[in-house]
C-alpha cells in the first residue's frame, strides 16, 4: 500500500491499536469510533495523537462527543459505491469543524480521487498498482461547480470575481 | 437556451479526455471489465443484450437545432441510423463500437452535450415539463432552476455515490407534465401571497417494484434557498438511505421507513445549519442563467388564420393533427407542436438519422431554432407561428412524423424491453406496435379521447406502467412472456398508482384485453368524461367481468 497526499498535509504515522491494548506515552494511535465513545480522559491523554477509525455505518451524531479529541481520522470504505464516507467526512468539517488529517481507507478507485479532496480527505491508502492512475486523476479537471472542502471556489462563484478560477484553476495537488 | 462557458467547456472536455484514457486502459486490458464497469456507466455506457447501449443527455429536454444535427450525424456515423428518445428526456444509441465511445462523446461536447451523470448512483438528468417557456399556463419557465441544478449536481463531491440513482424533475405549470410526483424529488414552481416566485417541495415518489407517490414536505421554498435545501435532502438521504438490498435503496423506502414528518425534521435541521454557507450559487449567477431563457422574440399575433382554418376544414387529418398536436402558448398567435414519434405500427421514441435532421431544419425554420423532447417519448417545437402551422404539418407527414396522435391512445410510452435490454423480462415494442396497429383510426381514437397507455418488459417500470390509465408490465411466467393489465394510473398532477385488474394476458391476449376496456369505457362514459375519470368512478369491477368473464 501506498499513500496518496491530496492536500499536501504532513501524514499521520500511527499505531493501529489492539482492542485489549493501551497507548504508550506519547504514541499515534488509532481506535475505533466503539471504543473512543467509551474511552476517558486518561486514554487521550496519555496517547500523543488519537485517530478514530470511522466506518461507513458510523452515525455523524456519534462524531459530537469526540471529535474535538481528534487528532486525525480514518474513514473505511467497505466499497468504492459506499457514499458514506463523503458525508462523513463532510460532516466532519463542516459540522465539527475538524481540521486535522482525514485519510480514506479502502478499494476507493482512482476516478475518485477529486470527489475524496474536495468532500475533505488528506490523504487517502491505495495499493501500489493504484498509484500512478490516482495522481493522473488528481489533475483532470481544472475546476467544479460546487464550492468544496478542498479549499476551491465553485465554478458559479468564480464566474462573478475578477480572478475567476485563475489560468490553472483553483488549485494543485502537492 | 443555455450556453456553454469556458469553464463548460473545459469541464465537458476534461471529462471526455478521462473517458478517452479510461477506455484506452481497457482495450489494452489495463482494467477488467469488472474495474471498467462503475467507469463507463458514470459517462452512461451500458452493456445491454447485444452490445454497448450509449445514453445521451438532454438536460431538462431541450436541444438546439444543431445539436439535433449531431445527434443525427452520431446516428449516421456511429450507430445503425437511429436513436431512441427515452422517458426521461435522453437519447439512446444502441449500436456503438466501445472504441469510438469517446469520439462520440467529443463530439457531443463541441455542441454543449454529454453523457454524464445519465447512469450510476448520482443525480440523473434533471427532467421538466416539455413545453416549457412555451406554454400557456406556467408560472415560470423551470428551466433556469433545472440548469442551476444540473451546474449543482454535476459531479458532486459528495452526493456522486448514494444509495441508488436520484431523479428531480421541475414543473413550473399547474398541469403537471413532467410527473414530478413519481419521482426521488418534485419540486412544482409556484407563486406565494406576496407574488414572490418558489417551490412546492414534493420527495419520496418513484416506479419500480415498489410504486410510491411523492409527498410533499415544503409548501413555499423561495428560489434562493433552492440548492441549500436540495443539498440538505440528498445529505440526509446519503447517510441514511439503504445500502443494502438495491431495490430498497431509492429514498421513497427511506421516507417510507422514517415518515415524512420525521424526514422533513432532519432535512430542515439540515438546513438551518447550512443555509448561510455559500452552496446557494450568487445572485448575479442566477441572473446569468435566467438570462439564457428569456423569451424568444415572438410577434403577438391573432390567434385565428384564416388558412389554417380552410385547411382544417378542408383536411381532417391536419384538422386532427392541429387540435391533438399543438398546444396553447403564452404568445397569442402561436402554437407548441408535438412531433409524434408514435407512428402507428412503429417504435415508440425511434428517429431516424433523417427525420432528425428534418425536425433541425424545421426547428430553425419555425421554432426559433429549438427543440424540445418530451418523457412521452415525442419531440416538440416550441415556438410555431400558427400561419406557419400548415406549411409545417405537410413537411412532417411527408416525413413520416406527421401522426395526429399526441395525447391519444396510441402515443404509447414503451421501454426498449427485450429486443434491446439485459434486464427485461418480455418485450415491450411488439406490443406497443400491435395495439397501435388495432386502433390504426383516427376517427376512433379521437373518440377515445385522452388516454396514456404505458408498458415495462419487466418490473423495473422504465415503461411508467404504474402511472398509465391503462398499464402493461411484462413479466416471466415460467419462460413465457406475460402480460399484465393495469388500470387507473396518473402521472400528472392528480397521480395515481395503477392497480393490475387480474390474471396476465399473453402477447394477443392483451391486445385483446384493451380494446374490451375501451369498450367498457365507450359504453359507461357520460358526457365528455375521459378515460380516467370514468374508471375513477367506475371502479374496477365493471372492466373486470368484461375482460376476464364474469364466472
């Protein structure tokens, strides 16, 4: 597996932690949504960053009481079609205005590269064979209709500004 | 009509260099056809019975007369000389090579067209009432909002892989022509109080195997609130909506299961949070938009010519054609023309490569140059000057486009079925053909009155059989096609689901079955009461004993 860098945020490294294991001092760790919601305040501290491993069934509501804990977060894709993730991630910045590292996991595919950066995602885990399809993805269209998380101005929006979209649209992928 | 930008333009060409690469990594066998599949049936690419089916959108059904011109010269070069006009405003090609795919496309992205978002998971074509900013009766032309929803929805970063395929259609006229009600979301143009124009926001409706009248959650929506409440809806809807068994995936199983009144609570909760966001486009876009459907330059004139009155009382067939196929528009003197593609005996929603380019010289030599296609599977030019009515009809039936039967009882609504689909169960076109072919009399079907027959090979109702006075939906009985009769569906503003009258019919029996409840119809009529309204008063019983006997 590689790691795609949508935003050119500085990726998490981080410890998948085990359901009967405690983080050590100072350690990334990342934890099911699950277990977080039962978690104290001793489990935050002690870990140095603390990611929650969200599954698509995961209820944005359950995100209230520990997002601000967050120091980054997993989304699962259990299939590329499971639009969940792009709500929840969505969700995240928006309604909980997280603003760390929102990675995706699972067999998203290439052609949806631009939809996963502008609903939020950072960075996103793809097999090796992957990559190279999922960087050309990332510089195919030069701009969208809908303003979006990845920091872009819509199409509609920019019509009506002097700059407009620029010469070679809002953005690029580092 | 709408024009492309620059940014249009580059989105349209962007996506056909990705569909060009896409393609290319399968003909080298890069992708599999399981890797490649979600890939063409995102720029509407099916695998159908005997070879790719390609589906072309026309955003809210309207087309310029050039672009009728390469959907012809697509007809001509890439495929075997025809397309199919469908029930929701699209053109299909049957016939394409995979390989010259993205030269399609590209072609169809130099006049402004494409095929994106005409199949998968996402907002589909956004359909509206085929005479729109031509008829009569509207409040508002839809279109505008129809574009801005198209511009919206166009490869959303969020809501490009919900639950299952998302439908919105707009009417801005009281008689619904766009069946808003059986579809995900309705949205039905109107005026409050105060005169301010908005919507009446209807969602939850739908065909398939479980018919579902949409209910309305929104009296008045003002316009600028438009995008941020749909944004809000399809949020709801994505988190919640079924992914687990597809045909319980659409949202009318969703609003189903919650209630309305709770789905209503969560997407105004929604909405109170976001409506402030910048996802409602600036005021100056809206105007910019509007601006491209201002009503054409149209002279007032009388509404009476006396040549079109000599030749209807001289012909009854143009008489015929001129009371079923034009309608009343909002400039006196002027008519909207419905071009049947029903022909009696033939294909619902097929055109020549010939007969499209005939309508584009038409459209530009009596209709402002545009063309509208409708969900009854028909084309229509929206802007006729009455004098020019006579002129017109004797060039169209030349062409074999002149059948006098909008609205009748032979102006059939029919799925591709088994002749063309991978998913039908029976055909479709046979029957359509042999019911048109039994009621081959102009004379007769006027008598009929209005009376919308729709048939599905199967029971994913791409035929509309749910929403048919008189519904046909094919079905497999044990490796024989069956038919069953369906009666008393609406699919305009007083919709109605249709209720299947009794045991299946094979493929003459049903042809059969019609006609006796045309019969029963005739005989229990009173006064001018259409077909409709005398089953709504009949009830079913009547027409039962005279199909099935009264054992």
């Amino acid at each position: 597996m590689v790691l795609i860098n949508l935003t050119g945020i500085q990726p998490t490294g981080y410890t998948l932690l085990a359901d009967d294991a405690q983080p050590k001092e100072g350690e990334n760790v990342a934890v099911s949504v699950e277990r977080l919601l039962g978690e104290n305040s001793s489990f935050f501290n002690t870990a140095g960053g603390v990611g929650a491993i969200i599954t698509t069934g995961t209820a944005f509501s359950d995100l209230d009481r520990i997002a601000d804990k967050l120091a980054f977060a997993v989304i699962e894709f259990p299939a590329f079609g499971d639009g969940r993730g792009f709500s929840l991630a969505v969700r995240l910045r928006k309604d909980f205005g997280f603003k760390g590292e929102i990675r995706a996991t699972g067999p998203v595919i290439p052609d949806q590269a631009l939809f996963l950066l502008r609903a939020g995602f950072d960075t996103v885990e793809v097999t090796t064979k992957r990559k190279q399809a999922f960087e050309a993805a990332l510089s195919r269209f030069p701009g969208f209709y809908q303003s979006d998380f990845g920091g872009q101005t819509s199409i509609a929006h920019a019509r009506h500004t002097v700059e407009g979209l620029g010469v070679e649209g809002h953005r690029k992928a580092s | 009509m709408y024009a492309y930008d620059t940014y249009d333009h580059a989105m349209v060409n962007a996506r056909v260099a990705e569909f060009r690469d896409q393609v290319d990594r399968r003909m080298k066998g890069e992708l599999t056809e399981e890797e490649f599949r979600p890939l063409r049936l995102m720029n509407g690419l099916y695998l159908q019975l005997h070879a790719y089916m390609l589906r072309v959108a026309i955003p809210y059904g309207t087309l310029s007369a050039d672009q009728m011109r390469k959907l012809a010269h697509v007809a001509r070069r890439y495929d075997k000389g025809y397309g199919h006009f469908t029930t929701r405003q699209n053109i299909q090609y049957n016939w394409p090579k995979l390989s010259e795919t993205p030269d399609i496309l590209q072609e169809l992205a130099d006049v402004e067209m494409h095929a994106i978002q005409t199949s998968g998971n996402c907002i589909r074509n956004v359909t509206t009432d085929q005479f729109a900013g031509a008829a009569a009766d509207e409040v508002a032309d839809p279109r505008p909002y129809a574009e801005l929803i198209r511009q919206w929805s166009t490869f959303h970063p969020e809501f490009s892989f919900l639950p299952r395929k998302f439908k919105i259609a707009i009417t801005g006229a009281a008689q619904d022509r766009a069946a808003v009600k059986w579809h995900d979301i309705g949205l039905v143009l109107k005026k409050n109080e105060t005169g301010e124009i908005g919507f009446e926001v209807l969602a939850g409706g739908g065909m398939g195997r479980t018919p579902v009248i949409a209910k309305s959650m929104r009296d008045f929506l003002p316009v600028p609130d438009m995008l941020s409440y749909l944004e809000a809806m399809l949020r709801v809807y994505n988190e919640q909506g079924r992914r687990d068994n597809k045909y319980k995936a659409r949202i009318k199983i969703l609003i189903d299961a919650m209630g309305i009144e709770e789905y209503t609570r969560q997407v105004n909760a929604e909405w109170e949070k976001i409506r402030h966001v910048p996802i409602d486009v600036p005021e100056k876009e809206v105007a910019r938009i509007k601006a491209f459907f201002a009503p054409p330059p149209l002279a007032v004139s009388a509404d009476d010519v006396a040549e079109v009155t000599e030749l209807a009382n001289a012909n009854f067939i143009f008489k015929a054609w001129l009371n079923n196929n034009a309608g009343a528009h909002k400039v006196p003197g002027h008519a909207h023309v419905t071009i049947s593609l029903k022909p009696h005996g033939g294909i619902p929603g097929d055109a020549s490569d010939a007969q499209m380019d005939l309508v584009a010289d038409l459209a530009d030599a009596y209709s402002q140059g545009e063309i509208r296609v409708s969900h009854e599977q028909n084309l229509i030019l929206p802007h006729v000057a009455k004098k020019d009515l006579p002129a017109l009809w004797a060039k169209l039936d030349e062409a074999g486009l002149g059948t006098a039967n909008a609205g009748l009882l032979t102006d059939i609504i029919a799925c591709p079925g088994l002749d063309y689909c991978a998913l039908a169960n029976t055909r479709s076109i046979p029957i359509a053909q042999s019911i048109t072919e039994r009621f081959d009399d102009l004379k007769r079907l006027m008598d009929i009155g209005p009376l919308k027959i729709k048939i599905s090979g199967c029971i994913n109702s791409c035929g509309h059989h749910h929403a048919g006075h008189i519904g046909i939906l094919g079905v497999d009985r044990r490796g024989d096609e069956n038919y069953q009769l369906l009666l008393g569906g609406s699919g305009a503003e007083d919709a109605s689901k249709a209720a299947i009258l009794g045991p299946g019919f094979n493929e003459v029996g049903i042809v059969d079955a019609v006609e006796k409840v045309v019969a029963v119809y005739l005989g229990e009529r009173e006064d001018e009461e259409s077909f409709l309204n005398a089953y709504r008063r009949l009830g079913p019983d009547v027409f039962k004993e005279a199909v099935y006997g009264t054992d």
